[in-house]
C-alpha cells in the first residue's frame, strides 16, 4: 500500500510499505477514506517527540471503512463507515474504565521510554512514534486498529465524512478542553488558538454555557472562523496586549476559564519567546507563551485546561500565579471514546459544525505538499485532509 513516511526533521516521502494484517483477535483492518493533518504531527516534524524512526507512517485523525475485523470483535462489521479514536483505549483496565482512555495501562506495548520521562506511561496513540506504542499511522490506505470495539466508532447515516472525520480527534480534544473548564452558565472563556482544536474548543464553550468566548490567535482567516462561524470575540495577539485586551473586555477580572489549545511550539513577540526559542532548539525548554499568559490572565480562583500538546519540560513557568491565585490546572490528552456519541448528537443538533476545518482536500500523494500548506500556514490552510 502506499502511505505517508517521516524520514527525518521535515523530512515526509509517500512510499509504498506492507499492508497491515490482524495480530490481535481484537484488531479491526480499517480502508482508510479520508486523514487529517493535525497540530500535534508538527511536533514530530520538528524533531521535539523522541523515539521516531525512519519509514514511520504519520498521521492520527481519520475515519474510513472496516474492512476486515479479528475473531474477538463483536461491534463491527465489515463494510462499517466508521471513525477511529487517536488515543488507544483497551476498555478493561481501571483507567479505561473510568473512561479516562488516554490514561490506559495496556494499549502501549513500548512503555519505558514514557515512563522514564513522565513516571508513568499514558495510552499509545496512532502514528505517533515508538514512545507511544510504534503503532502506523493513518496517512496510508488501510490501518491497524486495536481493541477495535473500544477504539472505532460507526458513523449515523445522517452525518457526512467531512464533519464525521474531525470526532477522532479535533472535536473530542477541543470538548474535552471545555470540559476541563469547569465552565458555568455566563462565564467568560477565553481560547488560545485558532486551529483545528482551539475552534472546536469555542464551539464546546458554548454547548456547556459559557455567556462569552474570546478567541486569540494571529492569522486573519483564523480569526474570521472563530468570529462568524463559531460566534467568539477575537484578539489578533499581533495587534493588541492579550493581558491588557482581556482585562480591558473583563472590566479588571479576568476570564473565568482560561483554555490553551496551542501547546509546545506557542509564539509571541514577547522576549521571553526569543528565550524559549533559544532554549527549545537544544531541548532544553517548550515553548509556552500561550500557557503563561493562559496562568497570568485567568481570574483569582478560575480554571486553565491545557490541551495543547506537551512533552518534556518548560522554564518559567509561573507557579507563582497558580498558587497565589489559587488556580486550578486541568489537562490531558483527550478521551474520545467518552465522547464521541455525544459528539454524533451535537454535530446532528447543528450545535457543532466542524466542516469549516477542512480547508484542503487532496490526495495522499500530494500529503506532502498538505504539511508544507499547514506548517507554514499557506492558502489559508487549516486542514489538509488526504484520501488515499
């Protein structure tokens, strides 16, 4: 088959590789149909996640067809239109069945290297390096799912492939950052980032009863989905103070909630950000402007939820602020499977719509033209969304 390759520090070539087989009786082959781009794949192009290794196919966010199915799956059949869940859930351990998926103590086979950076190893996740398990990604025409009835997710007749795909991930990690929020009926949320999830994230708001949504980011067509299509009071951090602005617009208090969908490669015209540039290229740092201003912003006893990706360690980050002002942090990578049928529901309702996400359909042999579109943010590009 053919499929998306990383090869090294921006580095993608399609290539033709074997075919995935069942291992497990528990496993699902799925046809894949359409696969997304996702901000977190930037950091394996960057070289920031260990543990990648030349001919690894990339890619986590996708949906497609079971095509053939282990002797242990029970929920699906052949010729299912189904999406995949990126973080790998096993379903029976105490992690999973708390439905905190991405915490499961089994779907990751390779767990020593996590466990020697973050003391414990969290779930592996599609094509996302040997860290996380070395399972294929899902920039290639078929794909290996385990524990299958956990992890895939038929799809309602009624909801078509370009809102159906985004439930594997950017929806579940953008509902999820809401949720984390703590937000009640009229408060003030404030979202860093306007990609994929950061969108996601404002529409969540919303469905849990957030009174206002102010979204920052810089790019003027991220700006104007966050404004017309998902309702939110925008800041261009490249034209305004994003602490003063939000002061100004919370008359002195702050947001409630404060939400980074940004993560590790955050930027700024700050010259904390040169130090964090500095720092990152010997890896010594992440970068995490949108994180402290996230902590600084936020009100006297509020939240910050943290769903931008991170993977080792940060410096100067304000503890200060987080003591003092007895705030809580919340994170995680997302637990999909909690959500994903109440996601179908919303997305039916019309309460969320993230079809604006894809913006560039293209095939998978033109994948690599995609990450040079959405890396360096081109034609507008939000997703770039390939079929095989």
């Amino acid at each position: 088959m053919r499929a998306l390759c990383w090869n090294g520090v921006d580095d993608l070539r399609v290539e033709t590789v074997p075919d995935p087989e069942i291992v497990n009786p528990r496993d699902a082959i799925i046809r894949v149909t359409k696969s997304s781009v996702c901000g977190s794949d930037l950091h394996l192009l960057g070289g920031y996640i260990p543990a990648m290794k030349p001919g690894d196919i990339i890619g986590h966010e996708f949906m497609g067809e079971v095509v053939d199915t282990g002797s242990e799956v029970r929920k699906l059949r052949k010729g299912d239109r189904a999406v995949v869940i990126s973080i790998i859930g096993c379903g029976q351990c105490e992690h999973c069945q708390r439905t905190s998926f991405s915490c499961c103590d089994n779907s990751n086979p390779k767990p020593l290297a996590a466990e020697a950076v973050w003391g414990h190893s969290p779930a592996g996740i599609i094509g996302y390096s040997h860290m996380l398990g070395g399972y294929s990604g899902s920039h290639a025409q078929f794909v290996r799912v385990p524990y299958a009835d956990v992890n895939v997710f038929k799809v309602p007749e009624a909801i078509p492939d370009e809102k159906a795909l985004f439930v594997s991930d950017a929806c579940p990690t953008g509902f999820m950052g809401a949720d984390l929020a703590d937000i009640q009926p009229g408060d003030v949320v404030a979202v860093w980032g306007c990609g994929g999830v950061g969108l996601m994230a404002i529409q969540s708001a919303w469905i849990l009863g957030a009174g206002r949504v102010i979204a920052i980011d810089r790019f003027p067509e991220r700006l104007r989905i966050a404004e017309q299509h998902c309702k939110a009071e925008v800041l261009d951090y490249s034209q305004v103070d994003v602490p003063e602005a939000l002061m100004a617009l919370t008359g002195g208090r702050g947001p409630d909630s404060c939400i980074d969908c940004v993560g590790m490669e955050a930027h700024d015209y700050s010259a904390g950000y040169l130090y964090d540039v500095a720092k990152q290229q010997l890896l010594l740092t992440e970068r995490i402007s949108a994180l402290r201003q996230a902590i600084e912003c936020c009100r006297k006893g509020g939240t910050v939820s943290v769903m931008g990706v991170y993977g080792s360690f940060v410096d100067k980050f304000p503890m200060g602020a987080v003591v003092n002002k007895a705030l809580t942090i919340r994170s995680g990578q997302q637990h999909g499977q909690r959500y994903a049928e109440r996601l179908f529901g919303h997305i039916e309702r019309g309460e969320m719509d993230p079809s604006p996400l894809l913006t560039h359909p293209m095939s998978l042999e033109d994948s690599p033209r995609g990450y040079d579109l959405f890396k360096n943010k081109k034609e507008d590009c939000l997703r770039a969304v390939f079929t095989p």
